[in-house]
C-alpha cells in the first residue's frame, strides 16, 4: 500500500487528496488511518447539498456557484471549495462523467476548486457511507465549502441530502409533468428551492407552482415575482444582525445557470442560511444529529457482521426454512436466533 501525508492533504497537494478519497472509496483500510488524521479537523466546513431530477442543470449550477463562492464581494479571503457529484447511475467507478470532465476542465485554472465524482458502484456501506467519508476527508482537508450534488430520487439520496446544513433543491421547467416530480419528502427537505433554465418562458410558471406547493407545506407567505429573483414574504430581504429569526422560510430562486443569471443571489441565501443555522444553535444539532446517525449506523453494520461471524450458518438456514415455511415468523425467527 502506498502511504498519503495527512499533512501534505491539509497542504493543500491534490494529488494527495485524489488519491485518499480514492481510498475511501474503495474502503481500503488504509482510508482509516487518512480518516482518522483529518478528523479533527473537520467539523468547519457548510455542506450543502444539491438536489433534484436529472438534467435540471444541477452540474451547470454547482459549477457556477463554485465561482460565486470564490469571488463574492464581502469576504478578504476566497473561500475552499469543494465539489462531489455523486452519481449513483454512472457506469464509472470513480470516473468522471463527460460532462463532468467538461466542468473540471472549465474550473481547472482555479486551485481553490477541488472536484470530484463518485460511483455508487463499489460503494461498501451504502452511498450515503461513502458520501459522509468524503466528507470527512474534504473537509479536514480544509475545504470551506463542500457542495454535493445528488440526485433526488430515492432514499438514498434523501440520506444525502440530510448529510447537509443546506438543502438546495434544483427544479426546470419543461420536464415532462415536473411539479408532481418533486416529491413531498424532497421539499421537506428543501431548505433553498431554485427553478433553474429561467431563460425559457414556462420557468414563472414552475415557480408559481412551487409556490403554491410550499405555502401548502408552510402555511401563509406571499408570493413576490417581482424581478428574477424571488423570495418568500421578505424572508431574502431581513438582514439577520441581531434578530435572527426561528423559522427559516424556503425561498424560491429563479436562476439560469448557463449565463449565471441569479447565481449571486442564490450564492447569498446560501451563506444566509448558514448564519441563520448558527446563529440559533441548529448547526450544532444538526451536526450532533448526523454524527449520532452516523454512530448509529456503525454500530449496527459492526453488530450485525459480529454476529454474523458467530452464527451457525445451518441453524440460520434451518430457521430461515421455518420462516418460508410460514412455521415460524420473522419475529420469532430472530428471537431464536439472537
Ligand atoms: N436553457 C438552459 N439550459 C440549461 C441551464 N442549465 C443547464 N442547462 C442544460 O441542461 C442540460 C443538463 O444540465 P446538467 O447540468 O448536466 O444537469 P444535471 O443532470 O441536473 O446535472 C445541459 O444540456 C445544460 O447545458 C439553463 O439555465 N438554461
Ligand atoms: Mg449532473
């Protein structure tokens, strides 16, 4: 096995960096000890996630809030930031998508963008596992900003998204019956909604409807069209100085991620909802709250391969017969057998 210097990770020296998430991905035990020296250091950076159905522009728009990021007007320092596309149809273990390979292309001159895709395929442990070890790593690493773009389809991506301080929830206009696409559970979710590819005309439209779909949700809030850029009530417009306000309400974006039209603004309301979060103690409960579920799924993965080891692989099977059988039921399948 070759060795990777923490050190030089936390330096700064991508090659490094490549090769460690590479290791993390394969869940080759020497991603432990790489895990175990950032650790520590983590704990800093904003994840946000960013999710919806495919070709909403999600890659478009995770490229050019990178660049927001980088250059927003307030901050002396640019912030690090870092991308991972988790992809769980790609074909690629560890690859890059060709789209992807375009955006790295385009965000290549800039050292403070770190890009990477991840493959479902080989992921031991499930996604979000690999995904949250990811994390980990980028976020020792030093990165401020960790983006994380997902796929809003299925459980597994819901995990994901949990993963993250800010939800982002990406819809367009023109894919087939897109509202009903958007499932309950992911506007729960949603912390930030954006309607991206509002250069076509349908894009108010979507906007409109996913309004009325989130005052359902939230109850009152009025709906301002006034420019591209759209807020719920006067949510977007509060500076959060020294009222901070308990009830973070999902403000709806109009975006065009291909010119960047609305990007700053989304930019903003991102870093609103981080201070939002901090400023009420939430960041500290969701950060419990995840490394609890974390905790909790170690434990039951370790449990269950422990016991596994122990058993009597004739017995399980003589039991798991009764089961079909319909001799005995699951319950009391496992009772006999813990
Ligand atoms: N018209 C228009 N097309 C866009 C916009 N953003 C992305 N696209 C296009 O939508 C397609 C899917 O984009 P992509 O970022 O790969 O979507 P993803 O599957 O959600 O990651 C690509 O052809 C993009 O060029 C936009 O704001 N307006
Ligand atoms: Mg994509």
């Amino acid at each position: 096995m070759t060795q990777i210097d923490p050190l030089a990770i936390r330096q700064g020296d991508r090659r490094a960096l490549s090769r460690a998430l590479t290791l993390v991905e394969n869940n080759h035990p020497g991603s432990r000890e790489i895990q175990a020296a950032l650790f520590p250091h983590s704990g800093k950076a904003h994840l946000i996630g960013i999710t919806g159905a495919p070709g909403t522009g999600k890659s478009t728009l995770v490229n050019q809030l990178a660049k927001a990021f980088r250059q927003q007007e307030d901050q002396k320092i640019a912030p690090k930031v870092a991308i991972i596309a988790v992809d769980p149809t790609s074909p690629f273990s560890g690859g890059a998508l060709l789209g992807d390979r375009i955006r790295m292309h385009d965000l290549a001159g800039d050292k403070g963008i770190f890009i990477r895709s991840m493959a479902s395929r080989g992921a031991l442990g499930g996604l979000a596992h690999s995904t949250a070890a990811f994390v980990t790593v980028l976020d020792g690493a030093g990165f401020d900003l960790i983006l994380i773009e997902t796929v809003g389809a299925g459980q597994a991506e819901v995990d994901i998204a949990r993963l993250a301080h800010t939800v982002v929830v990406v819809e367009a206009p023109g894919l087939g019956d897109d509202i009903q696409a958007i499932k309950a559970g992911i506007l729960e979710i949603a912390d930030i909604l954006v309607v991206n590819k509002s250069d076509r005309p349908e894009a108010e439209n979507t906007a409109r409807a996913l309004q009325a779909m989130l005052d359902m949700a939230h109850g009152g809030g009025s709906l301002s069209s006034a420019g591209k850029h759209m807020l719920r009530g006067n949510a977007g417009t509060k500076t959060i100085d020294n009222q901070p306000e308990h009830h973070w309400k999902p403000s709806i974006h109009l975006v065009t991620a291909t010119n960047g039209d609305g990007i700053n603004q989304l930019a903003a309301d991102i870093k609103r909802h981080r201070i939002y979060l901090q400023e009420t103690g939430l960041w500290q409960v969701k950060e419990e709250n995840r490394l609890r579920r974390d905790l909790d799924a170690l434990i039951k993965d370790m449990l269950l391969l422990q016991w596994q080891q122990k058993i009597d692989k004739a017995w399980f099977d003589a039991v798991l017969s009764d089961v079909i059988a319909r001799k005995r039921t699951p319950i009391e399948a496992a009772e006999a057998l813990i």
